[in-house]
C-alpha cells in the first residue's frame, strides 16, 4: 500500500486529500490491479484521521470503478482500472514497441474511421484554394469561438440533418469533441467536493477519463437496450447527466422518445444540463436517424459534435451548441485553454460544406459503414453459431455477446498474441460484473478482408483458450 499522509493545513478536505493520494497511487502503477488496501480502519489509524474521511474516499473510489470490495475480503484495485485504460493512450503508444505490435494486430477499437476513404483530394484542393484566395487577416489570430462562416453553414447543417435549434452565436468550434466535454467540465463544475456528474454505465472510457481527470465525481446510472434507464437517475442534483442518446456507446442503443423526454423533465426538474454526445449519429443504418435532443428542449441541453468521425480526428475540430446564457463563460474558457482551434482548417471545412462534399462524403461513407458493418456481422454469426449482435445498426462499432466466454484481461490479452484485439465491455463498466461475455468491436477502420481475417483469428483464438 502505498504511504498516504494528510495535510491539515491545505485547503483541500481530507477525504479529498486520500483519494487523490490513492488515485494517483493507481494511475502512477504504484497500486496493482488486484492489491489489496488496507480496511478503513487501519489506513484512518495509519494517518491519523476519522475512518469516516477514509470511508467517504473509498465510496467515491469504487463508484468511479478505481477499487471494488469483495465480501468478507476486503477492498481491491478494480480490475480494467484507469491504469490499463492509460496504456491506450495515444502518447503510450508513440512508444516503437507498441507501434510494431499495433501493425502487426487487426485492431476492433470502437469508434476508429475509415482514414482509407479521407477526401485527400478534394481536401487538398480546397486548402490551396483557401490559401491563395483569402484575405491576409485568416492568418492572423481569429475569433475564440471559431470563424464565423463555419458557424453559419454548421448551424444550417445541424438544423437539417439533426433538428438542432441555435443561432451561430451558440456554437463554439472546439478542438475536438474531447475539448468540448472538458470545457464543459469546467464550467458547470463549480465545487470540486459536492458537484457531480450522472454518466451512462458502460460508457467509453476516454470520456469517463476526461470527467475524472477534472476531479469531478462520477454517478453511473445504468444502460440497457433502449439507453440510459432515467428511474436510476440520481435523487440528488448532478451539475450535468451525460449521455449518447443517438448511439450509446458501448451497448449501441438508441435512447426512446418516453425515455428522451424523461430525462429532459428530470433536467427541468432538477435545474441541471443534459450534455447530449452526437458523435456518430450520421452513421445510421436502419429507419431515419432520431433527431437531437437538443431539438426538444435547447435551455437544458448542450449538444456535442464532431468532424473526427465523419472526415478525420486528425482535423481536431469538433463543437458545442450552448444554450445562450452559458456562450460567453464558456468562450471565455477556450481562449484561455488555446486561444482558438486552427482557424485555416476551419476554413477549408466550410468550404468542404458550403460547396455540398460534405453530404456527399456522409453518404458515401454511410455505404462503406454499412458494408463494414454486415461484414462482421455475417462473419460472427458464422465463426460463432451462440454469438449475439448488441445495439442498433449505427455508427461504426457494435457488441458480440458470446455465451460462456468470461473476457477477463489475460483472456483479452491472448487473444491479442493471436494477431487481433477487442476490447470487453466489461473495460467500460464502472459497475463491474454485469457484461462480462460481451466485447466490443468497431469496424469503421478495418477493410473487408481485415474484418474477415479478423473474426477468424479470433475464433481460432478462442478454440485454443
Ligand atoms: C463517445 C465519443 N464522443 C466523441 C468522440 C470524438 O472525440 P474527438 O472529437 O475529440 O475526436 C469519441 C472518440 O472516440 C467518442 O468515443
């Protein structure tokens, strides 16, 4: 266990104080997976404070899935921890070792896009076009919400093919959609110690990360087929409920209208915001897509976007639609995060809209998914005859439930040695024990024959198991 000590003096509470300590022990690796920590009493003894501190530190700890107890033996670092979730992490991977692995494994990884199809041409094109014709200002420092011309075509855009009510003055161009969420953190989390957020269980762990990473609490609330269950919302307020109601991520559900319209009196209600991740929804693939929820109700909700799906998260441009009360605190937060996101990409962008290449390449893309998607699916149901596909036809990932199959992490990790990688639902749970023979397996990344081949080394992995 590592040595956790108190400092009364700081303006930080203790309980605070221990389970940064322990967090930081886990994300550092100085906590393993499996260990065991000390009871409560003994680590309140240890450092000499009320076992209620060390109490109220471990609850907040195992509801964000860091430590698990098991009856009668004790409290545990969870297995899937944010310490393997960290191992994922794009600078991780830079390191040679991994990269040779990577390029040797067919890689499932949920929420990855087909790079093979980015319109490098027209793209290009574009770019030349932007950078010889415009005005010299464009190369100057521009406005922190982004430029104005993608904000008129963008709201336009979403209007059409979301339902999305805003006036461009709503809507801040981001760095991504991870930006977006971060900065959306930091402005509705205004107390550190009481805050909270209610957050979709499973849920992908970056977001997750993004949330924990700002120190905010962490309530999960449950998801089943249909989305996120509103009769398990918390009694309490939550600063913001996050959910992705077009396509949830992992379980692929699309959240009801009775459902939608729950949460929404639940915000009303309790005078909080829904923040609404629309990453993927473009991608679907049976019956009309569900249009935003931010369609309904615009003083509750943030609505999130992305241009990393669609085109390319090299791009790094997404954006959050605010209602109008929160756009100036919030530009205010992007300034001085980096001041604005690249304003010539943002440029060519709406060119790429304006000039119609945009509905163009979602339709073209819509063909190649959906083509992905039945790849795998017919090639699981014929690799494995007691396999279930989970969620809807959406997106670029889906879930394989296989019977039986207990995908803890060695289990994972041989299947890796095989030449492919999944990754369990179980990874994305904050409850844990409830999905256990489910991966997921996106394909928006992989050609036909990499999906084909793929299946196959997993069931050749899986027989040798
Ligand atoms: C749920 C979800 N939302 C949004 C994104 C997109 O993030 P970004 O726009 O920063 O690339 C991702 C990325 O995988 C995601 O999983």
């Amino acid at each position: 266990m590592i040595f956790t000590t108190v400092d009364r003096t700081s303006s930080k509470s203790l309980t605070q104080q221990v389970y940064e300590q322990i967090r930081k022990g886990i994300l550092d690796k100085k906590l393993l997976e499996g260990q065991k920590l000390f009871s409560t009493r003994e680590l309140a003894s240890t450092i000499g404070v009320s076992r209620n501190v060390v109490l109220e530190a471990y609850e907040r700890l195992i509801s964000e899935g860091y430590l698990e107890v098991k009856p009668k033996s004790g409290t545990f670092v969870a297995k899937g921890t944010s310490l393997s979730k960290i191992s994922d992490y794009p600078y991780e991977k830079d390191k040679k070792e991994t990269k040779k692995l990577e390029n040797a494994v067919i890689d499932f990884k949920g929420g990855n896009p087909a790079i093979d199809h980015f319109p490098r041409k027209k793209w290009g094109q574009l770019t030349k076009e932007v950078c010889s014709e415009s005005q010299q200002h464009i190369f100057g420092y521009s406005d922190s919400c982004g430029i104005e011309e993608l904000r008129n075509v963008l709201a336009v855009y979403l209007q059409r093919a979301r339902g999305v009510q805003c006036q461009p003055d709503q809507i801040i161009i981001t760095s991504g959609a991870t930006q977006g969420l971060r900065l959306i953190t930091e402005l509705l989390i205004s107390d550190r110690q009481q805050d909270y957020i209610a957050v979709e269980d499973p849920v992908t762990d970056e977001m997750r990360n993004i949330f924990s990473y700002a120190n905010a609490k962490i309530h999960p609330v449950s998801v089943d087929e249909n989305g996120i269950i509103p009769e398990l919302l918390p009694k309490e307020r939550p600063s913001f409920v996050f959910v992705i109601p077009s396509h949830q991520f992992p379980l692929g559900g699309i959240l009801s209208i009775q459902r939608r319209l729950q949460l929404i009196e639940y915000a009303r209600k309790m005078d909080c915001y829904i923040v609404e991740d629309d990453y993927d929804s473009e991608f679907t693939y049976e019956g009309a897509p569900v249009p935003s929820m931010q369609g309904i109700e615009q003083e509750h909700v943030l609505y999130v976007g992305t241009f990393s799906k669609i085109l390319s998260p090299a791009l790094r441009i997404g954006y959050v639609v605010l209602p109008p009360h929160l756009v100036e605190d919030f530009q205010q937060l992007k300034w001085f995060t980096d001041r604005h996101t690249s304003s010539i990409e943002q440029f060519v962008l709406a060119r790429f809209i304006e000039d119609g290449h945009f509905d163009r390449h979602i339709r073209k893309m819509k063909k190649i998914y959906q083509e992905r998607r039945e790849v795998l699916v017919n090639s699981i149901l014929l690799a494995f005859k007691k396999a279930k596909i989970i969620g809807k036809a959406a997106g670029m990932h889906l879930v394989v439930e296989i019977p039986n199959v207990d995908f803890t992490k060695e289990i994972c990790d041989k299947i890796t040695s095989f030449g492919v990688r999944i990754y369990p639902v179980e990874q994305y749970s904050m409850k844990k024990g409830e999905h256990k023979d489910k991966i997921v397996m996106g394909y928006g990344g992989l050609t036909a024959e990499q999906i084909k081949k793929g299946v196959k080394l997993l069931k050749k992995a899986l027989n040798q198991i």
